[in-house]
C-alpha cells in the first residue's frame, strides 16, 4: 500500500497543456500582495471554524474538513503557513469517521453522500499528504482510510451514471460532475490503472450529460481536464507506479510536449477550450459568477469557477476578465476575513454554531470562503512564478 509519489495530474499537464505560458504586463502586479493579505486573513476565520467542528460533531463534511485543508495547502503554496497540529486533528477526524465504517465501505455503502462525500475525503487526504509527506520518515505508507474510500468508489461505480450524487443540497452537494470529478482526481492519484478500466464509459457519459449550474460546469472542466490528462499519460507511460499525491488544485503551468499530438488529444483539447469558454461567457459584469442564471454574483460560484480556470489553464489568470474576477473576490471580503454566501439548502442537522460567521448562512459561507482562498492563492502563485 504505497502512496504515489508524482500524481498522474501534474505529469499531465505535460502532455495537455493547451498552450504556452506568456506572461503579460497587463496583469498588474500590484494586485498580488492585496491577493496575499486576503488570503492571510481569510484562512483565521476558515480554521478557527473547522477546529471548533471537530471538537462539537463527529461526522465528516466536505465544507468542514476538506475544503478548509485544501484551502490551507493551496494558501501555504503562497507563504500563508499551515498549522501541522491542526493539519493532523483534520486528518485524524477523518479518518476516524470512516474507518468506523470499513466494513460498511467494503460493500459499497457506510457513506451517506456516497461518491461526493468520499472524493471530498479523498481531496482532503491528498493535500494532507502534498504537503506533510516529505516532513516525515516514512513516504510508503497511504493516509489512513484512503484504501477503503478507494475500494467504495471502485465498489460503487455504475457504467451508465459513474459516479452519482446522493443529496440534493445545492449548491455543493447537487452535481453528478461534482461526484465523478473527485472520483477521478482520487483514482488518477492512487489507482490509475483501476480508472483506466472505465475510461471509455466515463467518456460516453460526459459526451451525454448537460452541465446546468456554476457548479456543474467547474467540475465539468476540471473532471475532463483530469480524465484526459490521466488517460493519455497511461497510453504514454503504461501503468505508472511510485507517484506522489498532488494537490487537488495544481495552479501551475508546465511547458507542452513538442512532439506531434493525435487526433483525438486535438478534439479533447478542443473540448477543454469549450468549457472554458462557456465559463468565460457566464461572468457577470461586476466581475463574479452566480451559481444559476437565475442568481447575482457570490463568492462560491465565483471562487469555485477562478480556481477551476486557473487550475487548467494557469495563464488565464492574466487575462483582464480574469483579473475583474479576483477584484470582485477582493471587494466582497468582509472585515473579518469572510465571504458571506446565502443559504438556498434545507437543513439536514440540529443548529449549531461553529465558530465561523453568518449564523444559519455558516456552512455556505465557510466553504465560499475557502474557494476564495484557493482561488486567489492559485492567482499569486502563478503570477510570482510567472516567466519574466
């Protein structure tokens, strides 16, 4: 049981890059440091919260323990160091609430949120081990729960409809994107080869599925850009071993193959380049994007569609629209480091307060914050390592 030690998303973004990277003046630099303070600030209210939810519940939630570790690896990317004790009461809860359940997981069940709930966990355990595995003696050894989370997706997995989401709570929990997006960023990290079995289904079931919401769409892009990216780099290499757990949100550009591509890399790049498009189109004109059509801008359509952009291809972040996207993000930060988001869910739990603001509109608000977080630290780290 061995942890990768070079994921399968970054060795891709070799052979996917959809372009090379130039840096443009234009950007304006002195963004970057507002973009860096916000971060700071943004990240006290995010792990005070989580601390305070693992001392009151015992149940694991994406909005809780995932994104804020994720936040807090992508943050650290950029100088914002992360709290080890902390890193390790997250990852210690988490895995407590599975590991409860292996027997449960071993026959496909024991997961309430089903594939969402278990990638979220998943997502987590990768940037943990991104960035504490080389602080520690022993590199071979997996996350605890990591393999059973593994076998409840392969377990779980239906040709017609990969991975499905359970629980309609929008907008974090309401995408089939969402579910089969972080099934394949686990499975690219751990169990390549397992993934590679059902390529082409997972292929004929994006080619038929409609994306709808901001959500939809965000995973949508970074789904593909995963599957294809993973399934290229197999043909390429065969059946990789010895990788390391990548970050779930990479934000960082390699330079593209030089040899010839096939036919079918054009038409998936072709693909990535649609989705970007559309996600492009859908920004509103004080910079953010709303969840549904329906809806005003807010900083968790906002922040979960800049980090997905960034993510595929870092060099947009150059681009002027893109940069109206991290303003917006820099305008609608309250004083206390937050983005307050409303609520649109039916509550599923008793009330309690964890320690982060905005009362009923808490959970929302929490995980809106953290993809402000990782969006803009995705936005500095690319633009300090850009080519000069």
């Amino acid at each position: 049981m061995n942890i990768v030690t070079n994921s399968p998303i970054v060795i891709t973004v070799t052979v996917f890059a959809l372009s090379g990277y130039v840096h443009q003046a234009s950007a304006q630099p002195r963004v970057i440091e507002p973009a860096k303070a916000a971060v700071k600030l943004g990240m006290k209210p995010i792990i005070a919260s989580a601390a305070s939810y693992v001392e009151q519940k015992d149940c694991f939630t994406c909005h809780h323990q995932a994104l804020p570790v994720i936040a807090a690896v992508r943050a650290e990317a950029i100088g914002v160091q992360a709290d080890r004790d902390w890193l390790e009461s997250q990852r210690k809860f988490t895995a407590d609430f599975f590991l409860q359940r292996k027997a449960e997981l071993a026959n496909g069940r024991g997961v309430p949120g089903g594939a969402f709930t278990a990638g979220y966990a998943l997502a987590q355990f990768i940037a943990t081990s991104q960035i504490t595995t080389s602080e520690q003696a022993n590199l071979t050894d997996r996350l605890e729960a990591t393999d059973e989370l593994l076998g409840y997706l392969l377990k779980i997995y239906k040709p017609e409809r990969p991975w499905k989401i359970n629980t309609i709570r929008p907008p974090l929990e309401s995408s089939d994107f969402t579910a089969t997006a972080l099934a394949i960023a686990a499975l690219s990290t751990y169990e390549l080869a397992e993934l590679m079995k059902h390529v082409d289904e997972i292929r004929i079931w994006y080619g038929k599925t409609k994306a709808d919401s901001a959500e939809d769409r965000a995973f949508q892009l970074m789904g593909w850009y995963w599957l294809t990216n993973a399934q290229y780099n197999y043909q390429v290499s065969g059946v990789l071993s010895d990788l390391k757990p990548a970050p779930l949100i990479i934000g960082k550009k390699i330079e593209p193959l030089k040899h010839s591509e096939p036919s079918t890399l054009v038409a998936d790049k072709v693909r990535l380049r649609t989705m970007i498009n559309q996600l492009k189109q859908r920004q509103h004109e004080d910079g953010g994007w709303a969840q549904t059509k329906q809806m005003e801008s807010d900083a968790y359509a906002t922040g979960l569609t800049m980090a997905a952009l960034s993510m595929v291809q870092p060099e947009l972040v150059d681009e002027k629209w893109y940069l109206r996207g991290v303003k917006y993000l820099l305008e609608t930060q309250q004083k206390d480091g937050t983005w307050r988001v409303l609520t649109r869910s039916e509550p599923i739990q008793e009330y309690f307060e964890s320690g982060f603001p905005h009362k009923e509109d808490q959970f929302i608000s929490i995980a809106a914050s953290c993809w402000s977080v990782i969006a803009l630290s995705q936005y500095v780290n690319v633009r300090l390592n850009a080519p000069k």
